[in-house]
C-alpha cells in the first residue's frame, strides 16, 4: 500500500492518510444530510437519496482514490443539486426521472470527452470571469434556498420577497444554527459546517422543533429511485433538456477543474504548472456522475472541503480511500434525518454560499467588456431562481459586449456557439 500510494515519495504515512480522510469526511458529511433536503423537494424519496448520494460518494471517493492518487473526495455537488431540484424540476416542470436521465447523460459525453482529451479543450474556451461568475452566481442562489427554506426571507406581494418572521422557533433555530456555524468557521474549525449543524441539530430536539428516531438503522432502499436515469433516457432528447444538459456539463467541468487545482495546488502536488493524472482525476469524476445518476441523484463532483483533508497532511489517493470507507459506514445513519429538519440545513446552504461568492473577487470589475456578463450571470440567477436562466443572460451578453469594444477576437468560437444555442433557447421555449 505503501508502495502504491506512494507514501515515501510524498513524505506521508498511514496515520496521517487516515485523519486525513476522516477529516475530509467530516468536513463535507453535512452532504449525506442537505443533498436529501434539496432533492427531496422534487417528491423523490429523502431515504433513498441518503443512501444514493453515499454510495455516489463512496464510489466517486474510491475512484479518485485508487485511479488518480489524489487526495480528493467526491459527493453530489452543491449547486448542482438546487439546479437539478428547483431549476429544471419545479421550475421547468421536469419529471425527476427524466431530469436523472439528463444528469446520466452528461456524465456520459464527460466520459467521452474526458477519454478524448476534449474537456480539457472546452474549458480553456470559456473566460475565466464567466467561470468565476457561474460559481458566485450559484453561491448567491443557494444562500437564498437556504433563507426562504428557513423562511427567514419569505414572499410579499408588493416587494416580492420580505423579511420573514423572526419570532418563529423554527427561525429562530436556523439563526442560532448560522451564528454557531459562523463563529466554528471564523475560529477556523475544519469540519465547522458539519459541527454547527450536529448542535443545531442537538438544540431542535431540546426545544421540540424535531424528532428523533434513533441513530442507527438499517440502509433506506433506493429501489425507488435506482435505474429511472436508464428507464427515461429516451426523454432527454428535446431543446428545453440539451440547455439543462449544457448547463449540468458546465457547471461540473468548472466546478471539478478549479476543485482538482485548488486542492492540488495546497497539497503541493501541481508541477511545472501541470497537474500529473489530471485525466484520470477527471475520468473518476465523470465515472461517479454515471453511478450517481444510476442509483438516484443529482450530478457528483470534486469537493473543495477535500482541503480540510490536504490542511491536516493528506497527500495520497489513501486519504480519498479513508473518506469513502466513512460514507459506506453512513449508510447505517439514516435515522438522523428526522433530526436533520431545513432549520438545521439552511445554515449550511448559507454558509456554502458564502464561501462560493468568493469568487467575485477575482473578477476584473473595470473591465466593462467583461463586468456586464458577469454581473448578469451572478445576479439574475437568485432573481429569476434558475442557474441555468443566468448562465443563458450571461453567455448572451458576453460575445455582444466583447464584440462592440471591437474585442471579438478575443472570443472563443464556443462562446458564439453557445450564443446561439442560449437564444434559440429564450425564442422557443
């Protein structure tokens, strides 16, 4: 194993790959609890998605673990899962079955593309601000799920949305749950989400705001969500479904890029520039988006709480082993999500949305050529609650901006395919 890993060559151990894992685990565990929450508002059934996004998890985790030899864990990605749920199946009106089967097909053409060498290729197309704008954009859009599930931001006829009643216990929960999170993650607690939302959650059954059903169980079967991907897959060939498969490749091709260089780059295992098995890195996550959507969930993607892991010294594909072994153990756990209510979760989705907003800061404002699509992007995505509505404006008004500062060259062909396509959208449909 040692051998394998490459333990000597990297200067780590067994005992440091292992609380690296753990850590890890503990850092994104608030998934196995959140993933159900959003997902479950499409019908679908909450246990089944529990265990769903723990063997997606699991396998996503050992995949990168074993193949790659990154110290990266996987799980159903944030973002991904309220654009699945309150984008393209409340929005749009979009069975979950069908909507699985476009999560199954974009982790298919990632394969594709991956084993071609072509993701690669597709993401140098799209600007770097437009990437960071999806990725703040989708930060302000779950920030705001987590508010209005709260009901800490609730509807107005007059102002559209209006500050909820702060006087209800449930809100008062999930206030207490945020500032717990908050002064966790300010003191620089690895696992501060996970933490914060274990006292908030011990706080709902002392004050009645929840019930509990003991902690351990058995596994929630996932026979009603197992193979609707395949079973539906024959409905995924229409406009509306190829703009929600467009965005699902999108969202995930930047989301898993900037995670494996981030993460590689903290562990110091980026060089000349380069990340070594970037394409294997990039196959384990399209493997797990396939397995993911198979058995019942949303697109699965690299976590960036893997830095929690490389903080404390992993630095081997072991440490992903570790993590995946913890999410087969927290299919026994299932229980705990009858103590896991929306006023607990919200915290979290606000918290996630924070960190996600940070990448505002690395957009060139003065920039007006480049300022005007990505402000649209970010802003129209809470304002119109769709991910993919604001990826569409965004996308629209790049090309058109760039080209009146007589900067047209400067865009990639992609860019005006997805102009048209994003258009055509917006005409008929």
């Amino acid at each position: 194993m040692k051998k394998y890993f490459q333990f000597e060559e990297l200067g780590t151990n067994f005992r440091t790959e292992f609380l690296g894992g753990l850590t890890t685990f503990l850092a994104m565990a608030y998934i196995l609890f959140v993933n159900p929450a959003i997902l479950g508002a499409t019908g679908m059934d909450t246990g089944a998605i529990f265990t769903a996004t723990a063997i997606a998890a699991a396998v996503g985790s050992l995949l990168m673990g074993l193949i790659a030899k990154y110290p990266i864990a996987l799980a159903p990605g944030m973002g991904l899962n309220a654009f699945f749920a309150f984008s393209v199946v409340i929005g749009m009106g979009i069975p979950w079955e069908t909507a699985l089967a476009g999560v199954l097909a974009s982790g298919l053409i990632f394969v594709v593309l991956t084993l071609t060498g072509l993701r690669e290729k597709v993401i140098n197309s799209i600007p770097a601000e437009l990437k960071k704008a999806v990725g703040a954009g989708i930060g302000l859009f779950i920030a705001f799920v987590g508010l209005q599930s709260a009901k800490i931001v609730e509807g107005n006829t007059d102002t559209i949305v209006a500050l909820g009643d702060l006087t209800s216990p449930t809100v008062l929960l999930t206030i207490f749950g945020l500032v717990v999170s908050v002064i966790l993650m300010a003191l620089g607690v690895k696992a501060g989400i996970f933490y914060g939302m274990i006292i908030t959650a011990i706080a709902g059954l002392i004050f009645g705001l929840s019930e509990f059903n003991g902690i351990v169980g058995s596994i929630p079967s996932v026979s009603s969500t197992f193979g609707q991907a395949f079973a539906h897959f024959g409905d995924i060939f229409t406009m509306e479904m190829l703009v929600v498969i467009l965005t699902f490749l999108f969202v995930d091709f930047f989301d898993t890029a900037g995670t494996l260089v981030a993460v590689a780059s903290q562990a110091g295992l980026v060089k000349d520039n380069k990340l070594p098995r970037a394409g294997k890195a990039l196959f384990a996550d399209s493997a797990a988006t396939v397995v993911g959507a198979a058995v019942g969930t949303s697109t699965t993607t690299s976590f960036v709480e893997s830095t929690a892991g490389v903080g404390v010294g992993a630095r081997s594909g072991f440490a992903s082993v570790v993590t995946a072994g913890f999410f087969l153990l927290a299919l026994f756990f299932s229980p705990l999500l009858s103590v896991v209510t929306e006023a607990v979760t919200a915290p979290a989705l606000i918290i996630v949305g924070v960190l996600m907003a940070t990448a505002l800061k690395d957009i060139d404002w003065n920039d007006f050529a480049i300022a005007v699509p990505a402000f649209l992007t970010v802003l129209m995505m809470p304002l119109t609650y769709s991910i993919a509505t604001g990826i569409a404006i965004g996308f629209i008004f790049y090309p058109i901006t760039m080209l009146v500062a007589k900067r047209g060259k400067e865009v990639h062909p992609v860019m005006y395919v997805l102009f048209g396509v994003f258009v055509a959208y917006f005409i008929f449909l």
